[in-house]
C-alpha cells in the first residue's frame, strides 16, 4: 500500500475506508492467533504467528501497530482491574 512505504520526509495522504478496513482485518485476525497461542504482548510469539503479523505489518502503519499493540496491553490489564474491583465490592457487600 502506498501510504505505508514512503519516506519519512514525504507527506502520506490520508487512508482510504478500504485501507483502514485492511489494517483492522488484519489486527484482529492477529490479535486472535496471539490469543491461540496464550500471549498478550505482540511480538512475544515466536514463530507462532509469523503469516498474519506479516500481513498486519504489510497492511496498517507503524503508528497504527504501536497504538494497537499497546492498546491490547492496557485494554487486558483494565479487564483485570474491573474484575477485581468487582470482587472487592462483593466482599464489601457481604459484609454489611
């Protein structure tokens, strides 16, 4: 894709609806084979998922990658968090 591959010193022009519905495929089909395999962190999978990172690099911008990769951290790490303030309020209620 062309918007992907030029210099830094270029300007890219903006992604197209088809561009953008790529990268997401693509992350999510990703994002599901890390999940297959147990990992969290993107790039902690070995060999594992080498075809669909391939293609999630081929089809989203580095900055989109970076935001994605971190986004999945934070968004399990907030699960985390709720359920264990939802176990905290349990434990309040019952002993009322």
């Amino acid at each position: 894709m062309g918007w992907f591959s030029r210099s830094s010193s270029e300007q890219s022009p903006a992604a197209t609806r088809q561009d953008r519905q790529k990268c997401w495929e693509s992350r999510d089909q990703y994002f599901e084979c890390l999940d297959g395999v147990g990992v969290l962190t993107a790039g902690e999978e070995g060999t594992a998922c080498t075809k669909s990172k391939f293609q999630y690099e081929k089809n989203c911008a580095k900055s989109w990658i970076d935001y994605f990769n971190k986004r999945r951290v934070l968004a399990e790490k907030q699960k985390d968090m709720l359920a264990q303030s939802q176990l905290q309020s349990q434990e309040v209620k019952r002993k009322l």
